[in-house]
C-alpha cells in the first residue's frame, strides 16, 4: 500500500473505528439508551466489547497489508457473534463493507487531494478479500449450530440407546484384532 | 407529455441507508425465525395435564388454534391473579422505569433488542393491565401506556415470555425487589391458558406427571441405567456399590434431577453420588416414583408446578425417612426453597435434616426437611470427613457458573466453592461482575434447553460464556463446574460454541475423581473411564 494511504488511515485510524462501531450498532434494534455504545465494562457488554476489539485488530490487519489469515482471530470474534442474533446473512456480514463507505468519506477530501484512488481500490480489494474470508466463518458458525443439536440428541440418547442393547461398541482393541484375515 | 421523472444522481445512489425503519415497540410486531423459538406444546401432552385447548400448533404458522373467546380468558386470567398474587398487583403498579434492570439480562444484553430489557418486557403485559384494570388506562388508552389485548400482542407475550430464563439477575438489581421471574412466571400461566405453552416444557412435565420423572423412565430402566453406573464405578475403583430402592425405613430419601440419569455429562454427577454414599455407608434410599427433583410444571402453572411436586413428601412419607437430601439441581432448589413448604408442607412427619456423620444439624432446613447435596458435602469436608486426593484433579483447571438459582433463589455461594477447593488444586474464579448473585445464566434455563431454539441459546448465554473465555485465556481454564443439570446439558453446547476446549462437569463428578474410598484399587481411570493422566494412565 502507497504510503501516503497508510499514513491517512493511521492519521483517521480512531475516527474511522468510531464511525465503523457506530455503523455496526445501527443494525441492531433501536435502542435510546445506547446500552452497547456507553457500557464500557467488557463484561458486562460483551458485544460492544468484542467489536471494539475485534474491528481494531482487522482494520490494523488492513493498514500494516498482513495477510488476511492474521486478521482471522478478529474476524472469527465478531462473526460469531453476528451469526446467532437473527440476522439474515448478507445483513450479518454487511459489516465489512460498511468500512468502505466509512473510509471513503472520511476521506473524502485527501482522496482527491492527494490523487490516490489507486490506492484506495487496492485497499478496497483487500476488503473484498476479507468478505470472502469472511463468509467461510460465517458458513463455518452456522454448519456448527446444526451439528450442535444433533450432538445434543447423541448426548441425549446413545447411552440409552446402549443400555436398551440397540447399539454398542466395539472396545478398540478387539476390533484390531490382526489374526481376521479378510480378502476384500 | 409524459411527465417528467426526476432522476436520481450516481452520487445520491451511492447514498444507502442503513438505518432500520423505527417504530414505537407497541407497534412492532414480533417475527418467528427459525432457531430462535420453541416448538409449540402438543395436543396429548397438555392433554395428560389436563391444561385447556389441547391441540397440536405451530408458533411459525399464523393460525395459532386460539380458543373462541380467548382475549376474555386472558383478561379473566389477569384478574384471577391480581385477586390471588399481592406481589404480581404490586409488581404492575409499582415500576417506576429507573431502568436499573435494564441492562441486566443476558438477553438484552447479547441482542440489544429492547424488549428484552426486563422493564419492557414486564411492560408488555403492563400495558393490558393498564388498558383494562387501571382507571387512567379505560379513560385515555394508549396516552396512560395502555394497549389493546390483540393476536399480536399474545404472539409478542409468547416470544418474550419464553425468551426470559427466569433466572433473577435483574431483580438483584431492582430498587423495588420486583421480581421479573415472576412476571414471566404469570405471564407463562396466562398463555397457557390458552394451550400455549412449549413442546420442551409440556412434554417433560406430562411425562413426570405419568412416571415421576421428565423423562419418563420407569422404574425397571431406571434400576438398570443405575445398575450399570455401578458397573462402570466398579471398572474404575474395584468397588461394587449397592444402591437400594423404595426402601422403607431408610433413614434418608435422595432425589435428584432426571438428568443426571441420562446424557454426558450429568451421569458422571449420579455416579459421584452413588460413589460418596457408599464410601459414607449412608443409610439412603432412591425411588423410582420420585424420580425426578426438577419440575418443569413450575414453568407452566403454579397448579401443575404443585401437582409434580406433591410426590417428593408423599413418598418420603410412604416410606417412613426422617429427611431428604436433593441433588445438584437448578430450578429445583427454588422450587424446593420457596414453595414445596407452603404448596405441599408442613413435613412434620419428617425430622430436621441431621448429618449421621458430622452431627450438623441443617436448622435452615428446619421447615421443608430437605438439604442440598453440596451443603451436606461441605459440613463433611469441614469436618474432615472425606479422604480426599485432590492431585487426580490436576489435570484440571476448574471454575464455577453460579447456576442462577441456587445462587439467587436460595443463597448458596460457597458451599460448592468449598468442595471445589478442597478437590481440586487449581481453581480460578471468573471476573467478580459475573458470578455469585451477579452470575449470568447459562441462557437456556426455565425450560429453554431445547436443540430447535440453538441460535437463541448461544447468544442468550453469550455474557457467560464471554466471562468463561476470559478465564480460558488467562488461565488455561478447561473445566466450567456447576451445580445444576440444566447447566450441565446445556453448557457443552455453549462452550463448544464460545470456547472450544472447555468441557463441563457437576460438583460431585469432581469430588468423585478425589474420592479415596476404603479398599479401592489403584485409580487409573477417571469418572468419564478416560485415562487420569499422571496416574499410571497412557496419557
């Protein structure tokens, strides 16, 4: 990434997070008391807490140009989060877009000042690449919800269904018995 | 001439809106998505407990099968328990919105939808209560905060109702003591009394109702599934306990929840059980009709809540015990505490709890005759009753999820954190703000460990689970104790979730693991038959 980029995003790096949060928050319910945006406490407000982190550690990613995989922690927080509160998928990845239009008229002025479109959609690239990223988290949280219930009737069932003599399990050491010569 | 269309500039499309479109609360309607609801009660299971409308219904469908005449029952519903219930009068007239509540649900705080503030959520069946029993609300309707009673707004009482986990963490909070359990509580009656209560509270509580147990294992299965914990508990110690059942003239009778008879990790608890009562040569027995400490009737109806409580006394009773001891339970234990004495006591045929083995006597059991496991297990560690090696732990790093009723409902904070410590060496407590009466639920309590409602569950205990983490990361920790078998079938799904890596455990499993008993062999396994590492093992 050009510098002059690097440097404007680092220059802007607090307001645009701030600006990023508050876009993220307003696709939550409106709420007048702006629970997730003033309880700092990381306890007692989980969500904004984990976007703080989470937004900061992959627009970081974003400036210093690391590979996407290193922002995969980040990302992985935030998304898991998004992928059980009800919203549709494009809506619960909208996130990462929303840093485009952030960055873009944040930097409205010096984009056209300093000629860097270029660069800018270098940048934009890179958000691009991390959307696809991105989405694989997502499929991954929402495959692992569905593996979750039926996990949950295994746990529920199979010692049931063992003592019912239904099922039952072969001790390891007996199914590697070597003397069974089978021709398959 | 056609008229002219203005068209929008590249600039102005480029403007898109992000923003939802706001409604005032009373005019959202509420949307069923899937995974965030449970399915709807069925017809032969309210049947069984003879509640009204029996029928089979589906919340996502838009015909909910409603009673002719409901929005009269509902109302008459209300009046009935404002009449019966001073709390639930005082409860809607005395909320004055300070909003101290608000952001103390676990609910609320891992959706920020604000309905799940408990303030608004009780306010939900505040307005009808205003619109039809308050003088402000008949005159001015909706200028006094009053609302029709319409489909809507019992679809919106149904979500809502059955979003609240019962579990007490505002009320800590509430400069009035109104206790939002309750209001679900009510709220839960009123809906089913128009047949609208949940498949995984209905079914439980019409199966405890019919074998004594949620369920519904009768009594040769479950002399079977104990039979063969005796085995697996013979495997690992050499020792062959002998529980006995329905034994009259035993001196105590034991009941704990259902769970901990099927399901990993609640049967490794049962064994612990069985494992400590032998090792003590207690004179105890089980029953296979009360086979069950948990009762689902309790989110249902105060009336059924009593019907499946009522055979814990009978049968200590009919079989002439002096006390009870209670199991790791969550919701049972507020059962137990608060209301078994006044629905089913006085239990004057039975004798204040008294440790055979300490000589404690449990005067705060002195009026329902029944005391927890962990207290009876921690007079005996304080007495240096157990012989204990706490090293079979080591390749544990263990903290405790108060489970919100023991905790809240009936004050017990460190009797398990007694137990833990002297079991195990290393122990970690999660961030003040998030345990002991401050605990947050485990986001699946009062019913709502369903598999369908998955994504509701996760982010509901998403504020627990965040404390886990935190502890996870700081500590190594890799075992979240826990004295509630709610807890206990529903965290492993949580934590897979949350924090892979962190497996879940009762009390007494762990106790079971540093339990020395009189002629054992040498341990190699633990409880779950896994390897103790460390301890002639392979690991």
């Amino acid at each position: 990434m050009n510098n002059t980029l690097k440097d404007l995003l680092e220059e802007k790096r607090s307001v645009i997070l701030t600006k990023w949060f508050d876009s993220i928050l307003d696709t939550y319910p409106a709420d007048d008391s702006g629970f997730l945006k003033k309880q700092k406490d990381r306890f007692l407000n989980p969500i904004g807490h984990t976007f703080t982190n989470g937004i900061d550690g992959v627009l970081g990613g974003l400036i210093s140009g690391q590979d996407v995989e290193e922002s995969a922690s980040f990302l992985n927080d935030i998304i898991k989060v998004r992928a059980v509160q009800s919203f549709s998928p494009s809506k619960a990845m909208g996130f990462i877009f929303a840093l485009k239009k952030v960055v873009r008229e944040e930097l409205k002025k010096e984009i056209r000042q300093n000629q860097i479109n270029e660069e800018l959609l270098g940048f934009e690239s890179k958000i691009d690449d991390l959307a696809l990223f991105a989405f694989d988290i997502y499929a991954k949280c929402r495959d692992q919800l569905s593996e979750q219930k039926t996990e949950e009737l295994k746990r529920m069932t199979f010692s049931l269904l063992k003592k019912a003599n239904l099922v039952s399990e072969i001790p390891a050491q007996e199914f590697e018995r070597k003397d069974l010569d089978f021709n398959i | 001439m056609a008229p002219k269309v203005k068209l929008p500039k590249p600039g102005e499309l480029s403007i898109i809106d992000y923003s939802l479109p706001a409604t005032d609360w009373m005019d959202t309607p509420v949307e069923f998505k899937p995974n965030t609801f449970c399915w709807g009660a069925k017809g032969k299971d309210l049947e069984t407990l003879g509640l009204p409308n029996a029928r089979d219904w589906n919340p996502s469908e838009e015909d909910w099968k409603l009673p002719e005449n409901w929005e009269q029952t509902v109302l008459d519903g209300i009046a009935e328990r404002l009449s019966k219930y001073r709390s639930f009068k005082i409860f809607m007239d005395i909320c004055v919105r300070c909003g101290a509540c608000a952001d103390k649900c676990h609910f609320y705080i891992s959706t920020g939808d604000p309905k799940n503030m408990p303030v608004l959520r009780a306010e939900l069946l505040r307005s009808v209560y205003k619109r039809y029993f308050t003088k402000s609300g008949k005159l001015f309707g909706r200028l006094a905060g009053g609302r029709e009673l319409t489909v809507d707004v019992l679809k919106e009482w149904w979500s809502y109702f059955f979003q609240c986990t019962e579990c007490r963490r505002c009320s800590v909070y509430c400069p009035y003591g109104i206790d939002q359990a309750e209001i679900t509580i009510i709220g839960r009656e009123l809906l089913n009394l128009l047949g609208l209560n949940i498949n995984w509270i209905s079914g439980p509580a019409a199966a405890c109702y019919k074998k004594g147990n949620h369920l519904g294992i009768e009594p040769h299965a479950l002399t079977g599934i104990i039979d063969s914990m005796c085995d697996d508990i013979e495997d690992i110690t050499g020792i062959r306990v002998n529980p006995t059942f329905n034994r009259k003239g035993a001196e105590i009778l034991f009941v704990t929840p259902s769970g901990d008879f099927m399901g990993e990790p609640g049967i490794y608890t049962c064994m612990g059980y069985l494992m400590l009562f032998h090792e003590l040569g207690l004179d105890y027995t089980w029953s296979t009709y009360a086979s069950e400490g948990g009762n689902f009737g309790f989110f249902t109806s105060n009336d059924t809540a009593k019907r499946l409580n009522y055979k814990i006394y009978a049968e200590a009773k009919r079989l002439g015990v002096k006390y009870i001891i209670g199991g790791e339970c969550g919701h049972m234990w507020r059962v137990l505490n608060q209301y078994m004495d006044t629905w089913n006591g006085p239990a004057d045929f039975l004798e204040v709890p008294k440790s055979p083995i300490t000589g404690t006597v449990f005067e705060n059991a002195k009026s329902t005759k029944m005391i927890h496991i962990s207290e009876f297990v921690a007079d005996l560690i304080k007495h240096n009753k157990l012989k204990l090696d706490p090293s079979r732990n080591d390749h544990l790093k263990v903290t405790f999820h108060d489970s919100c009723n023991p905790s809240r409902g009936m004050g017990m904070f460190d009797e398990p954190r007694h137990i833990i410590k002297a079991v195990c060496n290393n122990f970690y407590e999660m961030p003040e703000n998030t345990i002991r009466e401050q605990t947050f639920c485990c986001g699946s309590g009062s019913g709502l460990n369903a598999s369908e409602n998955m994504e509701q569950r996760m982010r509901g205990g998403f504020p627990r689970a965040n404390a886990v983490r935190y502890v996870q990361q700081k500590h190594g920790v890799n075992m979240l104790a826990n004295i509630c078998a709610v807890d206990r079938a529903a965290l492993p799904a949580l934590m897979n979730y949350w924090n892979p890596g962190v497996e879940v455990a009762g009390v007494t499993e762990l106790l079971a693991n540093a339990l020395v008993m009189k002629g054992e062999k040498e341990r190699t396994l633990d409880i779950r038959l896994n390897d103790l590492p460390g301890k002639g093992g392979n690991e």
